[in-house]
C-alpha cells in the first residue's frame, strides 16, 4: 500500500511522530511519502491512504484547506467531512449539546456586540481566556486577568474585526497545577494519554509562531477523564470507527469533575513517543482503514 501523510512545509522537521509512523508503517510493507498539503503537483489519486498529520498552517487560510480535503476525497483521513466539522470550535456547541461537559464558552462572530450577553459578563468577572474558533497550536490566544477587562475585550474586538469569530472560556485553575490530559484514540479505540503543561502564561501576551512550545509527560487517566472522552467520541456527527486518529483535551473544572476543552480531529500531535506500541496502532489502523476502503461495496 501507498500512504501518504500529509504536513505543511514549515512543519516537515518539527513533527515529532512522523518518524515512528513512517517507520511502523514501512515495517509493516507499506511505501510512504511525507507530502505538503498545498503543493499543487502532489498526486493524491496515486495513494491508498492520504492521512492529514501536521498541516499546522491551515488556520489562515481554513476554505482552502476544506476545499483541498474535498477534492482529495475518498483515501483521505480523517475525511472531508470531519474536517470541515472539526476546523471550527463550534463544535463545542454541538457536543454541549448532545450532553458532553465541555469547557463553558461564549463565541462572538462579527456582528455580535462583545459586551451584554449574560454569559460573557460573568465570564469578564473571572480570569479568561480569549482566541479564535478556528486557529491551532494556541496561536493568537490569550490569557487576561479579572482587571484586563479592556485588553480582553480589545482582543475579542480584533478578531471580530478581521471578520473571525473569537470565543471566551473562563480559565479553568486547574491546569496551572495538574496541565491537561490528552487522551490519543485510533480508529475510536482508546491508545495511551499524556499530560500537557500549561501553555498560556499570565501576562504573556498573544502566542506567536507556528505553536506554542509544550511540556508533556505521560499520564494515565482517571475512570473520569476517559469517560468524558469516550462521550465526546460518541457525540461526534461521523462514525468513530472510522476516525483514522483523535484527541481529546481533558480539563478538571472547579468542582473537580473532567470536561472537554478541545477535540482534536484534525491535525493533532498524538504523541507517538509516549507509549511504545502506539505507533503501530496507528500503522495498523491506517492500513486497516485503507483495505477497507478499497474492498468493492458488498
């Protein structure tokens, strides 16, 4: 089989699970390529498997990604389809939704006042956090404290003012002290999870940069934490069965009890290096994916 898993051209040498991939996937008899998502000459119907792995650059330019998703069609993983889903941090209204504890979060489109809803007076009573509902690696994100109001509200107002939709969340404390939990799922099947430092510091100002430097370590979940990410899983509006790889970004809120800050289903880092059979899981369920694909409809 043919794989190729798809990076973007400044990230090539800083995703860190291309090489246990690549190297599970080769010893397993596959020919892999590590091709660029925007280069035009790339030939994607000449693959059995295209897997979205660390196109890291998207954010800017979402449309062009969707539409490139769309026309590589069938081999590509995670599919158009949960792509397009995935790409927009609305999607936490629609886990909210169907049940799921996710972070609280107050989304602002242009056109929307910042100021008056009940929901973000509260949230600027509190520590906050401020960032686009499309963007990755917490770029453009940012921290502010109960008495930067003005600097919260400033922020929320330039990107409502590029035309982007910002969203609100109440910083949750607990991850100054325990990080979040980062819970790596292939194929809907639960892999390993690690723990994540904090990553916005106060006073920090905007992250810049492709993404925002990280420290991991490994974790094992509580009963809790793996709950709430199964529960995510089961909300998403595709089959889990079919999601090549997912991560879910667990937080403690402040009464203790887990809920979803992010669901990554899109260009996730999924920390290869932390657990030693993940990469051929990973392997095994690409390729498993890619047989299934090509068998003719029964």
């Amino acid at each position: 089989m043919k794989i190729a898993l798809v990076t973007a051209a400044e990230a090539r040498t800083l995703d860190e699970d291309l090489p246990p991939l690549v190297a599970a996937l080769v010893e397993r008899g596959a020919a892999v390529d590590v091709p660029v998502w925007d280069d035009p000459s790339a030939a994607w119907d000449g693959y059995d498997a295209v897997v979205v792995r660390s196109t890291w650059d998207y954010a800017p330019r979402r449309d062009a990604f969707v539409a490139w998703a769309r026309g590589v069609g069938s081999p590509l993983f995670n599919g158009a389809d949960v792509l397009a889903w995935n790409t927009d941090k609305r999607y936490l209204e629609h886990l909210a939704a169907r049940g799921v504890a996710v972070t609280p979060t107050h989304f602002v489109a242009p056109g929307d006042r910042a100021e008056g809803a009940p929901t973000m007076a509260t949230f600027l009573e509190r520590e906050i956090v401020v960032k686009p509902s499309i963007s990755g690696g917490a770029k453009d994100t940012a921290r502010y404290l109960p008495g930067e109001r003005a600097r919260a509200l400033a922020h929320v107002a330039r990107l409502v003012d590029a035309g982007r939709t910002a969203m609100v969340q109440p910083y949750q404390t607990s991850v100054d002290a325990r990080g979040e939990t980062a819970l790596l799922f292939f194929g809907g099947a639960y892999s390993h999870a690690i723990t994540k430092g904090p990553l916005l510091a106060r006073g920090a100002g905007l992250v810049e940069g492709l993404f925002a430097e990280e420290r991991i370590s490994v974790r094992a979940p509580t009963g809790a934490e793996r709950a709430v990410a199964e529960a995510a899983l089961d909300a998403v509006p595709m089959r889990r069965k079919n999601l090549a790889y997912a991560r879910v970004d667990v937080v403690l809120g402040e009464d203790g009890a887990p809920m979803v800050l992010e669901l990554e289903l899109t260009e996730p880092s999924v920390f290869l290096g932390y657990a030693p059979e993940a990469a051929g899981r990973f392997a095994d369920t690409i390729l498993l994916l890619a047989r299934a694909r090509a068998q003719p409809a029964q």
